[in-house]
C-alpha cells in the first residue's frame, strides 16, 4: 500500500505480549480558523482511553512536519502503522467492544 506523501492523520500501534504491552498512538494535524494547524495526539494501552495532547502550529505545512517528525520517532521505538485510516473527523473512536484490538 502507498502512503500519502504528505499525510494528515496517523494510527500506530505497538505489541510485545512477553511485557504484556499493547500500546496505541493516534494523530491528526487539523485547521484551525485563524490559519494555523493542531498536531493532536492521543496515546496509551490498547483499549484504555488514553492521554491527549494539542501542540499549535503556524501553519498546516509545519504540523504535517511535526506529525513526519514524530512518526519517524515511534517507529524507532517500535510502533507499526496500522495501513487502514481509522480516524474520521476528530479522532473519532470505536465503542469500547470494538477497541480491544486495533486490527
């Protein structure tokens, strides 16, 4: 599967089932209405609710930078992009019976 070049939304996740982990990481770059971006991440273990965080940019082109910047790290780390955009909207989430496995 081909990636966007320049892709606005991300889904990793991250399973070591010897250190009984199962971590995701969710991010989204969105418009805001003076003409910036929001970089909006949200990360924690598979199923849980996790935690958020909105990092503020000038510019669209700069939170795509960040959110390039990012992934390149967590892959470092091991996390594996899930192909399959999961996202719709504004970090849209499954109901809890289907969130106990990202695939």
């Amino acid at each position: 599967m081909q990636l966007e070049i320049f892709p606005d939304q991300m889904y990793l996740f991250r399973e070591d089932s010897s250190r009984n982990m199962r971590r995701f990481y969710l991010m989204a770059v969105q418009r805001d209405l003076f003409g910036g971006a929001s970089l909006i991440r949200e990360w924690g273990r598979i199923g849980s609710s996790g935690q958020l965080r909105i990092d503020h940019h000038p510019d669209e082109g700069r939170a795509v930078d960040a959110l390039a910047d990012l992934v390149t790290a967590k892959r470092k780390r091991g996390y594996r992009l899930l192909h399959a955009p999961v996202l719709t909207g504004s970090m849209a989430r499954a109901p809890k019976s289907q969130q106990s496995h990202p695939l």
